[in-house]
C-alpha cells in the first residue's frame, strides 16, 4: 500500500510538472510562433524586376524603390533582380549596387523575421541578381547579344510552375525585347507566343521603345504601362509639374515625413535611403500592384489596387517617356500600332484636399491609397530594429461567404466578415462600393458601413450589372495598418 501510495504521490507530481511544462511550452510556443501564425503572406505573385539603378546621388529614385522591395520581400516570390538601361540611363550599368543594397538588407533581415515569415535568404537574392543589355532600346537588340539577364527570364518562365510571372519593368524593357527576340529566332513564333501568355507586364512610363515593338509582334501581351499615373505617389519637389497630381494626404509624402518614419532611426536600409532629389519612389507602383492585401485580383487590372487602376479595353499608343520623335524611323515602322492596358481614371473625393472631388482623375486612382501604403512601409522600417511587441502588424482579415455574389432588384443582401488583429488593436470596418471597378455607377450609400456586417438593398437596374463593394479594415495601431476584402456582386432586373 504504502509503495502504491508512493507511486501515486510521484506520478501525480510528475503528471502536475508535466502539465505546467506542457502550459508554459504553449505559450512560449504560441509567443514564437505568434508572427508566423497570425501574419502568413498568402497570394503572392511571382516577381521579375528591371531596374536601371544608379547611384544614390544620381537619381536615387530606383534605389527608394528596391529598399521598399526589400522590407516588403516576403509578399513576394522574386525570382529575378536585373540590372537594364533607361531613356535616362541610355549605357552602362550599375549592378554592383544590387549586391550592396543586399549586404545592407542582410543586416536586419534577423529582425524582420521576428515579424513575420518568409524574408528571403539574402544569399538567394544574390544569385538572382543579372546584368541585362547595356545598350539602349531596340537598337541593343540582336542575336549578337550575350546578356545574362534576357537569357535568366526566358529561365524563370520555362520553369514548370503554371502561374504567371510578373516583369516589372522600372527602366527601359528592352532585355525583356532581347528574351522575345531571342525566342522567336531559336523556337518560332507559335513557342513565344506560349512563352508570352506566361507573362504579365507592369511598366513605369514607358522608357524605352521595346515595349511598342513587343506589344505590335503580340498584341495578346499582357502590358500595363502606368504612364503618368506614378506620379501620384508623391509631389515633384523641384518645381510645380502635374498639379492635378497633387492631392490626397499630402503630409505623408512630405520630406519630413520621410525622415520621421523611414530615414532616422530605422536600422541600417533606414541610414541608407536617399531624399528625393526630384520625387519619391516612381517605381514603387509596380510592388503596390501585387502587394497581396486583399484589394484586388491582378489578372484584373480595371478593378483598382494600391498601384493604380487601368481601363477595361487595351489602348493603342499608349503614351511613354520616350517622345515618339525620339524613336528612330526604323523602331516606328516596327512599333506601329501597338495597344496597352493604360491608366483608367478614379472619382474621389479627400477632406480638404487641393482639388477635391476628384473626377475622373488617374492620379486620384494610385494617391486615394496613398496612408495605407505608406503606413505599411512606415511599420516595416520599424520591423527593422523593433522587438516583435514594439511595433504595429497588419489585421487579418476573412470574408464569410463567397466573394461573387448575385441578388435581383429589391433583395436583401448581407455580406459578413470577422477579422483579428495580432496586437489585439481595436479595428475599424468601413464597406464602400467602387464604382469605376464596376458596370453600376450610381452612387449606393451604406447606413451600417462600420460593421463587420453590411446590408443593403440591390438597387434596381435595367440590365445585368455588376457592382464592386470593398470592405476595408483597418487597426488603431501606430502606424494605422489596413487590409481589404471585395465582394463583387451582379444584380438582375426583376
């Protein structure tokens, strides 16, 4: 008995210790694995960017751009980093300054990672890094041509992995030229074609005359030229150009602004941004578009996302940097027509903006995102140097149900979300309808739009129409971060 008791006396303690152990293991565990549970980057898309990178005190606006890249490199699977020419760039290269700007990131990626998973081993970033045609336009392309860079994305495309690669094109597009060239000449036409249909284009303005001659040979490409609509994302600073760019909060694209949340006290990339010398982060557009935040489906371009929103129909001769007078004789029999996807205009209207409402304004479509998206890159400088509970985290956000819906004229629709955040800030739900990403565009207005639940009447209509409602959550963390959730409903006549 006495041995029994014995027994029970040692395996209930033990059982107790084991208990406790097991308890705290949970809650360490659940404390690590917190950043990772609560912050998995779903939906990321393929990445492929040209960028003609110059040195800080050139022009530094690219390497604005690849900082912001790197801090927000876990939304993306970057499968390629080049190095190419540009209309201001025309010759030379600058790739040693990828390396650099990679040893710099590799400094804080330890900390990043307490944030949230899948920061990129600064190590593969290297090895993805190439150096397109140093030359430029279609006048550097040629079968003569040896570059690494044209020969790496016909690599990355070839791969048997079905979804889309997205070439970001900063600079000029003629080594993404000298991939097509080289393909047609080696495998045929019909092949590039397939090769094509794998790709997706998002390009700043259009810097060289390679995008015209790729779009005439293959009218099917998928290019959106964001011409002009970039310059929505910050104010020129050395003169008045584009007023009607100005607009939405303006304060936080202010040089002070910059030095606050991004250059002062932000870690080593935070040491290293330059101040604009002209404007902020032109190319910035291109990552906003497939930042994976819930607002919009890429394979959409007219539904409107933090890089902007495009017209529904492509658009022959698309405007670029490169003045038409500047392409050679030869370059415009070759280009002529071409069609693009270009930047379709948003109505929107901003408490004491400069030109409020804005109407039918293809600035107002990129800037109307403008706190959400700089708030993001404010909290992922922070993520730099902070411990995990010292700094803000994105909600996460789940919308129940489907996202198309369908209703007839006069039924009763209910949408319903949930949503956490991981810092257990309070959140706020806003649901509004975006017109122009839509078919109906009268105005519908939500008397319960601060819910995590909306209903609303489908309004009457005499055709099929489409209507676009987002539902946007944001915390009341510092700095304020935001996600999205869109319900795409179609509304019959009675």
């Amino acid at each position: 008995m006495r041995t029994m008791d014995k027994n029970r006396k040692f395996n209930g303690t033990r059982l107790i210790a084991i208990l406790a152990n097991t308890f705290w293991m949970m809650v360490i565990s659940a404390s690590v694995m917190k950043p990772l549970q609560a912050q998995e980057v779903e939906g990321k898309q393929r990445i492929l960017v040209l960028t003609d990178i110059t040195p800080k005190d050139r022009e530094p606006d690219d390497y604005q751009s690849m900082i912001r890249l790197l801090v927000h490199s876990n939304m993306f699977e970057i499968e390629g980093i080049i190095s190419t020419t540009s209309c201001w760039l025309r010759e030379g290269l600058y790739t040693e300054i990828l390396y650099d700007l990679i040893d710099k990131y590799s400094l804080v990626r330890e900390n990043l990672l307490k944030h949230e998973s899948g920061f990129p081993e600064p190590d593969y970033l290297k090895s993805i890094i190439r150096e397109g045609n140093d030359g430029y336009g279609m006048e550097d392309v040629s079968m003569e041509e040896e570059s690494m860079g044209f020969r790496h994305i016909i690599e990355v495309v070839d791969r048997p992995d079905p979804r889309p690669v997205w070439v970001l094109v900063w600079g000029g597009a003629n080594t993404l030229a000298q991939a097509v060239y080289y393909l047609e000449n080696i495998r045929g036409r019909q092949t590039t074609e397939r090769f094509l249909k794998k790709v997706r284009i998002y390009e700043i303005q259009g810097q060289d005359d390679a995008g015209p001659w790729i779009c005439h040979r293959y009218p099917d490409t998928f290019w959106l030229r964001c011409h002009m609509m970039n310059k929505g994302m910050s104010r020129r600073m050395d003169r008045d150009l584009f007023p009607e760019a100005y607009g939405g909060n303006e304060e936080v694209v202010s040089p002070a602004w910059w030095e606050e949340n991004i250059m002062n006290n932000h870690g080593v990339l935070g040491d290293d941004y330059p101040m604009a010398k002209y404007k902020f982060e032109g190319d910035s557009p291109s990552l906003f578009y497939l930042m994976p935040v819930g607002l919009n489906d890429p394979e959409q371009p007219w539904q409107g996302s933090w890089g902007g929103r495009f017209q529904k129909e492509k658009t022959n001769k698309v405007s670029g940097a490169v003045a038409k007078k500047e392409m050679n004789q030869k370059s415009m029999s070759l280009c002529n027509p071409y069609f693009m996807y270009a930047p379709g205009g948003d109505t929107w209207d901003y408490p004491g903006g400069i030109n409020t409402p804005y109407v039918d304004n293809i600035f107002a479509s990129l800037f109307r995102w403008r706190e959400s998206f700089q708030a993001e890159f404010a909290a992922r400088m922070d993520w730099c140097t902070r411990e995990y509970n010292a700094a803000n985290h994105p909600p996460v956000v789940t919308l129940i149900g489907d996202s198309k819906r369908s209703a007839v004229s006069g039924e009763e629709v209910i949408l319903n979300a949930t949503a956490f955040d991981p810092d257990g800030d309070k959140l706020d739900f806003i649901w509004f309808m975006y017109p122009e990403a839509g078919t109906y565009r009268r105005e519908l207005k939500f008397p319960n739009y601060g819910d995590s639940q909306l209903k609303l009447i489908a309004p009457e209509v005499e055709g099929l129409a489409e209507i676009h409602i987002i539902l946007q959550v944001t915390d009341c963390g510092d700095p304020a971060l935001t996600r999205y959730k869109r319900v795409i409903l179609e509304v019959r006549p009675k």
